[in-house]
C-alpha cells in the first residue's frame, strides 16, 4: 500500500528555503499537498523536487471531494496523475469527507452520513480515482464537528469497510479521532481498537476552545493524543509510517523535527 517507512513532516512553504539550502536532514520522508503543485515550476517545485532527491514523498490531497454528490473533476484528476508521475510519490492520499456543491467549492472538510448508500456512492468514487491514477490510494478521517442522525455505521467500520471493497488503505489521523471523540462524545479508545487496513498514521496539535476542539494544525501534539498514539501503534505496529501534520503558526525546521523525533520515540519498534 504504502513505500513509506518511518517518521515524517510536512513540507510548507516557510520551510522551502531550509530543504534548498541543506537538503532534507532529520525526517524519514515528507508529505506536500499536490493542489500546491498544480503549477509546473516555480520556487514549489525547485523544493519538492530537491527534497525527493533525499526522502521519498507522499501527496496528501484536500480536493478530491471523496463523498461529494458533483461528479469526480476529470480536470483535477488530470493534474493530480501529472504531479504523481514527475514525483512518483511513495503515497497518495486524500479525506473522507464532501468539498464541492453545485460546483462550488467549500474549502472545507465537511463529514458524510454513514449510511450503506453512502459507503456503496464512496466506494464507487474511490474505485474510479484509483482506477484513473492506475495505484491504491489512502483515506483519512476527518475531524468532526457535528454528528449526522442518519448515520447506522460507526466510521472506524465505515473504513473498513471501504479498504475491504475497494483495496484503498486507511490514513488514520489520531489527533482527528481524539477531536472528534471529544466534541461528539465518544469512544476514542474504542475507534483505534476498531480501525482496519491502516496504511499511515497522522497525528497534529489541536484548539482547546473549552467547549469544542479545533483540528487546527497549529501547535504541538496534546498529551492525550500522544497517549492514543501509543495505542494506535500498539495494534497496527510501529512498522506503519507516521506523520506530523503542522500547518499553521508554524515552528522552526528544527523544532519541526524535534516534534518528528518526539512520535519515533513514542513508538520505538
């Protein structure tokens, strides 16, 4: 499913300097959102392509409106399958969730009910993606915010489901599992104890706003988030990558790393 091994981070524009100026130093691989490389050169893609010549890439994509009802954008899939083969990334990934309507797009990652409709209209969608792009893909779940009544399935065994039908992996993301539990109410031992066919594993620091968590990318990871990792790695093995997703207020490379560090530590093999 997945060429990836070990501990990575993100690559953001602040730190393209940093990777042009050293070479990637500290981290097993990097992750970039494609829709950033749409574009054919620039600044973007002197980095990228500098950073591949030392660690293996995976896209992390936030546009394929997985479980959107706007059919699958033939244009997107098109640049997306162009950025796939001048980097050959070791994977590719994307949410599940609904961004478009009507063919507007939300710029958001907004949850789908997890109904039997549901899992047959996503399946059908994740079947078509992997199809065009010719590989397997990843599917992260998302943070959530509100829980859909109509919803018969829990989503831990939505996914698993989904891998089952389809071949795609699970991108589990920890800090996503833990927001979502404490905003909804539930059981966020119970969904790591429950996810199958996990490819990769995220994890990121969240907002404590007292009445509700924000996935907001924007700090350290939580202590009760590191605590549900080791979980996490205790039943799938630490043979399976992780990542550190930071994205806003950003730190350092060497603070970046030393967060990267922190998650191989926490899950020695």
């Amino acid at each position: 499913m997945s060429a990836l091994g070990g501990h990575g981070v993100g690559l953001r524009p602040r730190h393209y300097g940093e990777v042009l100026e050293r070479g990637v130093q500290g981290v097993d691989w990097l992750e970039v959102a494609p829709e950033n490389f749409f574009e054919p050169g620039g600044r973007p893609w002197a980095a990228l392509l500098r950073a591949r010549r030392d660690v293996p890439i995976a896209l992390h994509g936030v546009s394929l409106d997985l479980g959107g009802s706007d059919p699958i954008s033939p244009a997107y899939l098109a640049s997306l399958a162009r950025v796939i083969a001048r980097v050959e990334p070791a994977a590719v990934s994307d949410h599940l969730c609904w961004c478009r309507s009507g063919g507007r797009y939300a710029h958001d990652l907004l949850p789908l009910p997890y109904t039997t409709d549901s899992l047959a209209h996503v399946e059908a969608r994740v079947s078509l993606v992997q199809e065009a792009l010719g590989r397997p893909i990843l599917v992260e779940n998302v943070s959530r915010y509100v829980d859909l009544r109509s919803s018969v399935l829990d989503e831990a065994e939505f996914l698993g489901e989904l891998a089952a039908r389809t071949g795609c992996g699970v991108l589990l993301d920890v800090n996503n599992v833990y927001v979502t539990s404490r905003n909804l109410g539930l059981d966020a031992e119970r969904y790591v104890d429950a996810v199958t066919h996990v490819g990769e594993i995220h994890l990121a620091g969240h907002t404590d706003r007292g009445d509700v968590l924000i996935d907001t990318h924007s700090t350290h990871v939580s202590d009760p988030v590191w605590a549900l990792y080791r979980r996490a790695v205790a039943r799938v093995g630490a043979h399976v990558p992780t990542l550190v997703e930071w994205d806003d207020d950003l730190p350092s490379w060497q603070d970046l790393v030393a967060e990267c560090a922190r998650a191989r530590a926490e899950c020695p093999a």
